[in-house]
C-alpha cells in the first residue's frame, strides 16, 4: 500500500469523517462531497508585462488581398474592425502585408535610399494611416524583409536597418512582419540570423513599442529570445489539409511558446475557404474547427479574411468572435496546447493547463470525413482522477459533470472544444520528492513521450535505457529529447529543486542542448549549452513561494538531433 501524503491524508481524514457523520446520521443528509482540499489559492496568476503577454490578435491584407492594397482598404478595414464587434472582441492590429511600396528602378536599394509607399496605393503615404487606425482605436502593421528584396520584388531592408526601423517607428508603427526572401541563392542560417537580429535590434533601438512579427517559414531557436512570434510553417492555403498540416507543423515547437514569444501557425483563413454565398455547414465546422486549434496552441489570430460589409458572412463573424474561444487562445498562463492522445490517424485530443486551479482547456479533433466518438481521461490532461465539470466552448453551455472520461461524438473535419474544471494533482509533500514519482500538469517532448526514471529513447514509451551521464548512473530522474518541457505544480509547497543535467552517454557523446528552470515565468537556472561530452552539470535552486516548476530543454540552437537530456536526480527537497 502506498503511504498517506500529508495531503492525502486530509483528503482521507475528510472522507472518513464525513463517512461516519454520514453512519451516524448527525449530517443535515444532505451527501454533499467533501469540501475540496488542497485547491490552489495562489492561481490566477497576473497577466504577463511586455508587449504580447498573450497572443497578438489582429488582421493582414495578405491571405485575401495580396498584392490589391490600398489606403482606402485599411481605413475600410480598420472601420469594419470596430463596426463589426471585433475591436471589441480583443482584434488591434491592422497590418499591411507586402506590395505597399513602390519598386526600386535600379532594383536594389542604394546607401540611404528610403523606403517610398506606392503613390498609387498609398497617396498621402503610410503616417496618416496609421494616424487613421490609431483614431480608430486600433494599431498598424507593416511588412519589410530582411534580404534585398520582398517576395513580391519591393525593395528589402537588408543593409537598411536602422533606417527602416526608425521611418516605421515615425510613422506610428506598432507591429513588424519581417519575411526571409529572397528564397534564392539560398542565405547561410547565419545570415538569417545576423539579419532577423539587425531588423530586432534597429526595433529596439527605434524608441516606439513594435512587436516583431519573424517570418521566416520555419522554426529558428535565435528566433525566440527576438521575435514577439515567429512562423513555424510555410505559408497556410484556405483548405481543410492546409489548416491540419500548419497544425502538425507547429506542435512541436509547443516548449518554447509562452508570454511575449509565440510560435505563428500563419494567418487565419476562416472566411477564405468559399465566398460566403457557398459556406455550408460542413464548411463552418472547419472554421470552427481551425479557430479552435489556433485558440489551443495559443496561436496569434491574425484574421485574413475580408471584414467590410457582405464579405463575411454572419457567421464567421460569429465564429470569430467567439469570447470563449477567443479567451482559450488569450489566456494570460500562456501555454500551448499540446497533443495529448491520438489513434495515430485523424483523431486527436488536444489540451492546455489555464491560469485557474484546475481548469483546462480541451480541444477534441476529427480530421476525417465521418463523425467519430473521442475520448479523454482526467489523467490525459493533467487532472486528479476522479470527476470533473466540462463547458462546451462553441455551444457556450455548462454539460455538467463526468467521472474520469469523457467522450463526445466529433463531427467530420470538426472539433470539440471544452472548459473542463477538475483538481489539480496532489502538491508534493516529504522532505525530498523524486520528480519522476509526481504527475506533470503540461508536458510536450521532442521525441514521444518523456520517460521516467530511464532516458528518452525513441518514440514509443518505456524504450529507453537507464539514466547514465559520463559513466555514471541514476536510478531516479526525468528522461526527455529536446526540445521538452514539463511543467509541475508545486502550489507554494517546497523549498529546493536539484538536479544533474546532461545529455544521456546513450548518445556517444553527440548531442547538444540548454537545460532551463523556470518558476512562474522567472528563470532560475540556465546551463547554457551542454553538449554529449560535457560533464554532468548540478542544479540547486531556491523554489519557495514558486507555484509551477517548468523544466525546459532547447535544441542547443543546432536543431534537435541526438538530443536526449537528461535531468537526473531530479528532485524537489523540504515539501510540506
Ligand atoms: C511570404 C509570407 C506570406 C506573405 C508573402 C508576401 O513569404 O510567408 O505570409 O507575407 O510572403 O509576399
């Protein structure tokens, strides 16, 4: 039998107490459950400074208009904005996509030169309309690229940083799009690099608040401590397959995602799949359906559909204001969603821990072409086993509550999307907790699941072998294939968390990755890099007062072969 934790033991003490009241008949009989134990009181947590504590939230010419901008079609866009109810929905930035200035004759910009809006399209230039947005209440957006030239062949700001930035940010710019072309000849990563990092640092330098949109059609780490988002995906179409592929695509950069750092699964193409004469039902549930998985991942909504008039319909206008959905994607604990079990084929379970003791958000998805049951359990999402309440996010009802599973029929390219409230994991309680023997409550992982007490082998789970860093071996410790978080709730109980970080001798020495510990979205600890060959490197920090421990494993900035980390020994010391 296993022993009583403190906590479990006013769990049990409360249950046999309200047993015998209840033998005894001394009750009111009424067979109210025990009042809850143990519930965070320390949750929610305060929204995030910074310029994208959650998701920026906004619209872009690109996906509808390309190339077809004008200044009439923001001002137009920015009065639909509020007119609509989207303003008010949480939608701010208005942002102009490429095409907006005009091409250079000699086709590459000389010393100097500046950046001149199209006369056409642009004929009193982009400051009176951003002065227009701004009276609108809303925010503009802008594109440039860090090469020579746009996508569209306008000139780039590469060699013209600090020039760029500091015409933008006089114009009263808030939000910078910076592209990766041109495609050809292919630039080094370094080049990428030092150029996305110029643009970044001319933005800073600037003296306005801008957030830096990175685009640069894949995952880079540098990419993270720059950019306020940056995309992970190549560019969305407006189908069903284009929506599940950015989907995939953008899961596996759910460690490094949180307040002011997003990953960008691209644009929003709800309204753009027909026109909206032709938007059948099953056309609307995929709507629903991308919505919800954007909200899950904590994805930036960046609308790219028509807003004026007749151009959407009430419909997707209704789907695009949903306040459930939209607060899923907003929330200020700033997770993203994470696969938490599939069939291996179109059925998917999606979940996210939400900044309120026991609340998680579920998004429940069928990507086939016929409705099918799913189902979850509390221990999937990083819930206590028992019952727990779910709401129905996109029929905004209560359903009531379940015992431990869930299952709803999901209708074909569909979702389900749930508010599910249950109980938090047990704190840890004893004077030294193996982190392998606690539940995480948020876990995502480079290579299947994290392992415990083993290191990360493939990807299937229990196939690694024992934790071993320079010769030495742990019996106990957390074994993960970067890049990997884990969160833990420790609700204010301890006092230490120590550890031996290393990349696992089951990797002969290749490998390279950075160990982080997070507490609340404070860093308490940063190995830098730590290849195969290093020694084991000890960690010993202070986590009194921290609520959630967050154990994160980056690629080491080299993508994530061999990467299998380990963090042995893990262990928390001093919980009450
Ligand atoms: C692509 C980018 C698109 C759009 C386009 C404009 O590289 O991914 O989102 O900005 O360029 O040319």
């Amino acid at each position: 039998m296993k022993a009583l934790t403190p906590a479990s033991f006013r769990l049990a003490t409360v249950l046999v107490v309200s047993a015998v009241i209840a033998i005894l008949g001394c009750g009111s009989g009424s067979s109210s459950p025990p009042a809850p134990v143990d519930v965070d009181s320390d949750l929610p947590l305060p929204l995030a400074a910074g310029i994208a504590p959650t998701p920026p939230m906004g619209w872009n010419t690109w996906n509808t208009f390309s190339c077809n901008i004008s200044e009439k079609l923001i001002q137009q866009t920015a009065d639909a904005m509020v007119a609509t109810g989207m303003q008010a929905a949480g939608y701010q930035y208005i942002n102009i996509d490429d095409c907006w200035s005009t091409k250079d004759a000699t086709g590459v910009r000389a010393d100097g030169e500046a950046l001149v809006p199209d006369p056409a399209k642009f004929p009193n230039g982009i400051g009176p309309v951003a002065d227009y947005v701004h009276a609108d209440g809303l925010k503009l957006g802008i594109y440039a690229d860090r090469g020579t030239l746009t996508c569209g062949g306008f000139p780039g700001s590469e060699g013209h940083e600090v020039q760029d930035a500091t015409t933008f940010a006089g114009w009263g710019v808030d939000y910078v799009k910076y592209d990766n072309c041109p495609p050809s000849p292919t630039p080094s990563a370094a080049e990428q690099e030092s150029e996305y990092q110029a643009m970044g640092a001319a933005l800073a330098a600037s003296g306005r608040a801008i957030v830096y949109s990175l685009c640069a059609w894949n995952f880079y780490e540098w990419g993270v401590s720059l950019g306020n988002l940056w995309r992970t995906t190549t560019d969305i179409k407006p189908t069903w397959d284009s929506v599940v592929a950015n989907l995939q695509t953008n899961q596996a950069f759910a460690a490094y995602a949180g307040p002011n750092g997003w990953n960008d699964a691209d644009m929003l193409e709800i309204g753009n799949f027909t026109t909206p004469d032709q938007e059948t039902p099953d056309i609307l549930t995929q709507y629903q359906a991308h919505f919800s998985l954007w909200a899950i991942m904590a994805a930036p909504l960046i609308l790219g559909n028509d807003l004026r008039g007749s151009q959407m319909s009430a419909a997707v206008r209704a789907i695009l204001t949903n306040p459930e959905i939209i607060a899923l994607d907003q929330d200020a604990f700033g997770y993203q969603g994470v696969q938490v079990w599939t069939d291996g084929g179109d059925l998917s379970v999606w979940a996210k821990p939400l900044n309120a003791s026991g609340a998680r958000g579920v998004v429940m998805l069928n990507a086939g072409a016929a409705p099918a049951d799913v189902t979850f359990d509390l221990s999937q999402i990083g819930l206590r086993d028992g019952s727990a309440t779910a709401r129905d996010l996109w029929a905004q009802a209560d359903l009531g509550s379940f015992k431990q599973t869930f299952t709803r029929t999901v209708p074909a390219t569909g979702v389900v999307a749930l508010r599910v409230n249950g109980v938090e994991p047990l704190r840890p309680s004893g004077t030294q907790v193996y982190l392998s023997d606690l539940e995480w409550t948020y876990a995502s992982n480079g290579l299947g699941p994290i392992e415990k007490d083993e290191s990360n082998g493939a990807s299937d789970p229990g196939d690694g072998t024992p934790l071993s860093l320079r010769g030495t071996g742990f019996t106990k410790g957390l074994g993960v294939a970067g890049p990997s978080v884990a969160v833990f709730r420790l609700a204010q109980s301890c006092s230490t968390f120590s550890a031996q970080v290393g990349v696992d001798d089951a990797t002969k020495g290749g490998g390279s990755v950075v160990f982080q510990v997070w507490a609340d979205g404070t860093k308490l600890f940063d190995s830098g890099v730590v290849t195969g060959m290093s020694a084991a490197m000890p960690v010993n920090v202070d986590v009194t007062g921290v609520r959630r421990l967050k154990l994160l494993v980056t690629n080491g900035g080299d993508g994530a072969s061999l990467d299998r980390a380990d963090w042995a020994d893990a262990q928390l010391g001093n919980c009450m």
